[in-house]
C-alpha cells in the first residue's frame, strides 16, 4: 500500500506544483488536505510515513476512532463533511479545523464544547456557491451575517470559507463557482475580518481551485485510491 500511496502522492504534489506556477503562485501558498474518509487508520499512518500530517474527515465517528487510533502521531484533523448538532462535541474535542459551518448553531455548540485547554478551534464557513438543494452550506447572500457571527465566537478563531461545487465537468462553470467564493472572501477581508483561508478543489478540480485562489486543496481519491463506500 505505502508504494502505490507514494506514487499517487507524488503525482498529486507534481499536479499541485504544476498548479501553483501556473497561477504564479508560491507552491507553499497552497496545502494539501489528505481526506482520508471511508479509509482505515492504517492508510493513515502509511501517508503520514510519506509525509503528510494533515487528514479531513467526512464522518464524525471516523473522526473519533482515527483520532484514538493515531493518537501517537503527530496529525492535524480537519471535520469536513456536514455536522449534525448532536455529534458537534467529538469535533469540538478532537478537530483542529473544522471546514463545514453553515450555521450559527453549529458553530455556538463547537464555542461552548472547545476545551479550554485546547487552543480556539480554526473554522471555516461553507458556502453553497452552486445553490444546489442537496449542498450543505449557507447562501451566498448569508455568509457575511454568518460570518461575522462566528468571528465574535470566544473558542474559535475563524479563518476563511469553504465550498463544494456541483459535480460537472464544465471547467468554465467550476472556475465561477470557485471565483465566486474568492469575492466573497474579499469582501468579508474588505470588512475587517481576517480570513486566510479558501477550502476549495479536490482530486479532480484542485487545477482550477489553486488558479482562482485556493489556499487548501482538499484530495481524497487521488492520494488514496478508490473509495469502496460499502465499507
């Protein structure tokens, strides 16, 4: 496994670099966010030996029994799928990111359960830039209330915006869609809120993402392979 995972990882980051130059961009302006859903801790452990330290998680309990699992590695866990109110105490307990707020009382339940001796957890409001019915995430039109909202938050430290555009393969829709989330991220920037981060691009997007200004590519398959969802 860790040969096969090397070689993909090595394409991806080749893809990344290519990516990056260009968009005249730094390589370091970009992170890869390994989405290690649906794979077993094991998987884990062979792409943190290949260097990555950062894993995003789709599934709270996934979260839980990785975060147990690997718990004598030094790995960074990003929540990235849809949070449910009754599970945000395990994301609030073991996540150092969590991707998906799409509303305040999500958000308010992950301030009141960070432990204090945890630094702020770091979150990012998901914005439904598709306006897909099946989309988590605010409108676009409500990111900014939200936003605001989530900054004024003692136990999290707000840092950007997140989205997850319409599976098609028209590059000139994708590439809108990601541009969308970028003004969006000025405008707020433009009000004073310091965000940094832009979640957006996954294995076979991340191209346009890093062009219109991604600051995390989230990559799943490309790293780890197929996912048998029967699992």
């Amino acid at each position: 496994m860790t040969d096969s995972l090397s070689a993909r990882l090595e394409q991806v980051r080749a893809r990344l670099a290519a990516a990056c130059a260009a968009a005249g961009r730094p390589s370091e302006a970009v992170a890869l966010l390994a989405v290690s859903k649906t794979f077993p801790a094991d998987d884990v452990r062979a792409a943190h030996r290949c260097g990555l330290s950062a894993f995003g998680e789709n599934y709270v309990q996934e979260l839980q029994q990785k975060s147990e699992a690997l718990a004598d590695l030094a790995l960074e866990w990003h929540f990235i799928g849809p949070l449910q109110s009754n599970k945000t105490r395990i994301v609030a307990e073991r996540a150092h990111w969590a991707h998906s707020i799409d509303r305040l009382k999500i958000a308010e339940r992950l301030s009141a359960q960070r432990p204090d001796e945890l630094p702020p957890l770091n979150v990012c409001v998901q914005v439904n830039v598709s306006g897909e019915d099946s989309k988590s995430g605010c409108a676009p039109d409500e990111a900014a209330a939200l936003a605001r909202a989530v900054a004024a938050l003692p136990r999290l430290r707000l840092r950007g915006l997140m989205c997850v555009p319409e599976p098609t393969e028209d590059a000139a829709r994708l590439a809108a869609q990601f541009a969308g989330l970028r003004r969006l991220q000025q405008s707020l920037q433009a009000e004073g809120l310091p965000l940094d981060t832009l979640s957006m691009g996954m294995s076979a997007d991340l191209e346009l993402a890093v062009a219109e200004g991604a600051t995390v590519v989230r990559v799943g398959s490309a790293i780890f392979g197929q996912r048998d969802y029967r699992q």
